[in-house]
C-alpha cells in the first residue's frame, strides 16, 4: 500500500458513507493489480507492505474461494493470532 488515502462515498438513499483504501495486489511478476478495500467506520491503513489476513476468506456457495466484505490486512512480518489450543 502506497498510500494512506481514503475515498468516501455518500449514498444518500441510506444517508451513510461508505468509506474504502486503494491498495495494489503483488502478483508476483512486477505488476501491481488495483484493489479496494472497504474500511467501514474503520481507520485508514497506515502505507506500508501487508498480507491479506486469513479470516478474511471464505467458501461461496458452490465451494470457491472469496473474500469478505471487508477485508483485514496485517502488516508483513506480523503473524495473525492463531486460535489458542484447546485444552484436554
């Protein structure tokens, strides 16, 4: 992520803004895909190198891979908190 910018957008059927970050998606060839991310009320990533955070995956309904509505980003080199083990 490049910058910290956010674009908000008014709906004025719901009166509410909807608030999204431009990112770019590292494809691995030295090219960047463009890809919004919604943020909700939720802060502004600060720029900087992230990972899509696992949890924000999901199975659609004939079994393929999609991503959330709002899609949580963890700073490169920082591991997500995995669950705790149970204990028994």
């Amino acid at each position: 992520m490049k910058s910290a910018a956010v674009e908000e957008q008014h709906n004025p059927k719901t009166n509410s803004i909807m608030r999204s970050q431009m990112v770019g998606l590292d494809l691995g060839n030295g090219f960047e895909l463009p890809f919004r991310v919604g943020l909700g009320q939720r802060p502004a990533y600060p720029a900087g190198e992230y990972d899509i955070d696992p949890k924000s995956f999901a199975l659609g309904n004939f079994g393929d891979l999609t991503l959330k509505r709002y899609v949580d980003l963890v700073p490169l080199g920082v591991k997500p908190h995995a669950p705790a083990p149970a204990k028994g």
